[in-house]
C-alpha cells in the first residue's frame, strides 16, 4: 500500500471508496477475485499528479479496485497502463455511472418536491411539439 493517497485518488473518504467496493461487488478488477473490503484499494492511473478537482466524469475513467496483491503488482512489475484503462474501459454502463455518482455528490433523491411540476413541464413540451409537427 501506497504511502500517500495516489493523486486521482484524493479527496475520496474511506465511505466513498466503500461505496466504490461495493459497485464493483468487491471483486478486484485485475484478477476478478472476490476481495473483502479491507484488502481491496483503489489504484489512479497514471500515478502522476493531474489538475486539482477532475470531473466525476473523468476521475472514473482513472481509478480502478484492486486488491493489495494486484495493486503492489501495478507498482512494482508495473503492469501496463493500457492494460489498466482497457479494464477500466470494459465496465458496464451501470457501473460506470454509479461510480461518477459515487465520486461526484450525486444526491439520492426519490420524492423531489417538485416531481408534478416536471411531469406537467414534459407534457407541454410533447404538445407544442407535436402541434408543430402537424403544421
Ligand atoms: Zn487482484
Ligand atoms: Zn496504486
């Protein structure tokens, strides 16, 4: 283990990276291991510092879950980049945005106070347009 945090992976909190073990199903993304939480760590790539507050978006395309073996392997071997980001790459859909939401604050939110007046803003947009598509 790393002494210091790797740069794409400050500002994460042990909850965050828990959340992020968890959307992997805490399995290591190199070896595809179940690892239990405490033996899995998040690797940036490339281990280089980047500009101070990436986008969720782009952060997630740069941290993979490793387990420690595999993350002193990426270390000391090293393991290719490519290798890494085809990894990285591979994610589904799904997971790839429940990290961004992981990593960018997305609040989890299922009564918005204001979910009526959405519906009735999307009707309104369906009528004019379709009005405008018989003209
Ligand atoms: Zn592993
Ligand atoms: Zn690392």
């Amino acid at each position: 283990m790393p002494a210091k945090p790797e740069p794409w992976c400050r500002g994460i909190t042990p909850l965050k990276a828990k959340q992020i073990k968890c959307a992997v199903e805490a399995t290591c993304e190199l070896c595809h291991e179940y690892t239990p939480f405490s033996l899995l760590e998040l690797h940036g790539i490339p281990a280089v510092p980047r500009p101070e507050k990436p986008l969720p978006k782009e952060r997630e395309c740069h941290i993979i879950v490793v387990c420690s073996t595999c993350h002193q392997h990426i270390h000391e071997l090293p393991v290719p980049e490519e290798k890494l980001q085809a990894l990285i790459e591979e994610r589904p859909f799904a997971l790839r945005k429940e990290i961004r939401g992981i990593l960018g604050y997305v609040p989890k939110s299922y009564s918005p106070p204001n979910d009526t007046d959405l519906s009735l803003v999307f009707d309104e947009t369906l009528r004019s347009s379709s009005a405008g598509y018989y003209r």
